[in-house]
C-alpha cells in the first residue's frame, strides 16, 4: 500500500509502518538534524529506510493534490504545543500543524488516514481542539472560514448535513501495549474514507504488564530466561497487590508479556564506544527522577527542551546505580535496528529519539488499518 509521511523526525512511525507493508512515495521533515539522520541511515543502506523518498520540507509549501493515488496519510503534527512540559499554547502556538494535517487530507483523498500525538491532547484543556480535529478530519473539505475560531468551526461542522468523507475514530494508547519497550501514552487517530463502507475500530491491546507479572513473580519463566536469580516480590507497591490477586486468581493472562529493558538490551553489553554505544557520565537521583527499572518497560524518553533531563534517559541497574542510555540503547527502545545510526551528537541524538514513536507501536497500528480494510463484510451505518 503507498503512503505518504508527514513530520517523519528520525523515522520511528516510519519504519514501524514500513514494517506493516505500506511503501512510501512521500515523506516530509522540517527539521535538519533528523532529515540528516534519515539520510544517513539511508546511504548506509538500512532495510526499508534505504527506499525512502526523505526530503528536507516545510509541510505548508507541499501541494499534496499532485498525490492522489494514496492508499494512507500518516504522521505525528508536532507535539509542543500540547505537551506538559511546554507553554501549552496549543492552537496558538506557530508550531501547531493541525490544520496542515489536514490540507494534507482534504487534497490528497487517501483512503486511511493515522495521525498522533501526545496525550495531553486528549486532557481537559485541548479536548476541545482534539474534538474539532476529529471533526475536521470527518470533514476536510468544510474549511474554516476567514476569522472562524475552532470552536465555531466545529460548531458548524457538526450541524452540516454534508455527508462524511471519513469515519474517524480516537483513542489512548500505551506503546507498551503493543510490544514497544517504552510506557508512552499516545493519541492514536484513525480514519476511513466513507466510500469503502468501513467502520474503524480502536486498537485491541496485544501485551500487558499483568502477563509480565505472571511470568515474573507466578511462573518465574522470566527470571530463568534471563538466567538469574528469581525474584519473588516485584519493587513497585501497586505490582505487589497485583501480583497477589494474579496468584489467587490462578488464571494465566493473554497475550504476551510487556516487553522489558532488561528483555531488550540482554545482548548488548555495557557500552563500548562503538556504533553509538558510548557511555555518558553525569546520571544522577533526584526528585521526580528516579530512572527507568531493568524489568519493566522504560519510562517514556524525553527530548528536553534545554538538553536531557536525567530521569526519563536513565536506567537503573541491578545494583541500585543509575547510568544514562546510551543512544544504542534508546535506538532500541524505540525499536530501531542496531545499524541504524545517529551521526549527530548524544544529546541531539536523544531528541530525536525522545519525539520518535516507538516502531513497534506505528507497525501495530499500521497492520490494524490494513487488517480492518481487508474486512469484507462490516456494518454498515447511516
């Protein structure tokens, strides 16, 4: 299926939806460093990056009606100006590329439509604009007016009697959830263009942490994977009382488990200065930044607005110490391949890779819209 990429920062979407069979003949990136890190990995020949079509490019100059033949739209509009840690200025903020989103739609007609975002988007205070997006995106072709707020747009949007060019859906997600070794909680938006008579569903978690637990402190199958010492009580208060109910219970939980650090790094060593696996000095505990523990998934990674902050970008290793990832080591976290390279420097590198969506979630999403559009026989709805 061919799509097209919108804001691919270093690749993380990108490639998980490469990795779901959809081809890209389109992708666009604002910023240098990462388009410079695409390139790079695609001179170096990596699986799926090497066909990549990247491009340094402002979204606003693309004239995507010369892109008709789309099967997807795909991309993550910058997240700044809905993040916790910014000014949360939202639609007020130049940086807000919602509207360019959907230009991109209105113009290009693609068949699915998958965008994300931070969760904060779906918080009390941009709920509003997530819900006029949503609209919007039902409706790209009802454009705002001149002088219009959202709220008004949205207004109308709702009351027009012009049928629906997509089925929009929206939900939480939790990268974790799919296979990714990351908690980070995302907007997921999916859309369906009305004309294929489909209607999108929200995405049905494939890993979870009660599985985890079972194998961790019921079965113990965790610990001799690893081939250590089997721990009998889990470090966090809340798995404690989970891990007792899971016993009582002595029902085994579906799916698979969460995928943990310990479950991603086991095979590559304390750095050794090669292929980004260089250790940076300076990690340390503080308030509100404790680190990531080896056996769970690692706290979400951060980009930082003046550099790393320290608790998001560290482990914590077996005997209590802390240490920063190295980039290696966030690459994996991300789900990128061990011979894709950041050229730039660590900290620059760790931007990049704490505004990445973790692979295996874009890849999870990914074969979810294929796997709906594949559904012959669905409900129909008025």
């Amino acid at each position: 299926m061919q799509s097209a990429e919108l804001f691919a920062g270093c690749g993380g979407l990108a490639l998980g939806m490469s990795q779901a069979g959809f081809r890209h003949l389109y992708m666009a990136e604002f910023d240098r460093d990462a388009v410079a890190t695409v390139l790079h990995n695609k001179a170096k020949g990596v699986e799926h990056v090497r066909d990549w079509p990247m491009g340094l490019e402002d979204v606003r100059n693309i004239d995507w009606r010369k892109l008709t033949s789309l099967d997807l739209v795909s991309g993550g509009p910058p997240c700044q100006p809905f993040g916790i840690g910014g000014k949360k200025r939202g639609n007020n903020d130049d940086r807000d590329m919602w509207p360019e989103a959907i230009r991109a739609i209105r113009e290009a007609k693609p068949k699915l439509i998958l965008f994300e975002n931070v969760r904060n988007l779906a918080g009390p205070r941009f709920r509003p604009y997530l819900e006029w997006i949503i609209a919007h995106l039902e409706r790209p072709n009802l454009i705002c007016r001149t002088g219009e707020s959202h709220v008004e747009h949205q207004a109308r949007l709702s009351l027009s009697k012009v049928r629906k060019d997509y089925r929009v859906v929206w939900q939480i997600v939790n990268a974790a959830d799919f296979g990714a070794a990351q908690i980070r909680h995302r907007v997921l938006i999916f859309g369906i263009r009305n004309d294929l008579d489909i209607v999108p569903r929200q995405m049905a978690a494939t890993h979870s942490r009660d599985r985890l637990l079972w194998e961790q402190y019921v079965t113990g199958d965790y610990w001799s994977r690893h081939r250590i010492k089997r721990r009998h009580s889990p470090t966090l208060r809340q798995d404690k009382s989970r891990v007792e109910l899971l016993a009582r219970a002595k029902v085994e939980p579906v799916g698979l488990p969460w995928v943990t650090i310990r479950d991603v790094l086991a095979d590559l060593g304390e750095p050794n200065g090669k292929r980004n696996h260089v250790l940076q000095s300076g990690a340390r505990v503080y308030p509100g930044h404790t680190g990531s523990l080896l056996d769970l998934p690692a706290k979400a990674l951060k980009a930082g607005d003046h550099g790393v902050p320290g608790g998001e970008n560290m482990m914590v290793r077996d005997n209590g110490t802390v240490r920063y990832f190295t980039t290696r080591e966030a690459a994996r976290l991300v789900g990128l391949p061990d011979n894709y390279e950041f050229p730039r420097s660590w900290t620059e590198s760790m931007r990049q890779l704490g505004n990445a969506v973790p692979a295996p979630l874009g890849a999870a999403a990914g074969r979810w819209l294929t796997a709906q559009v594949g559904v012959r026989r669905v409900r129909r709805v008025a």
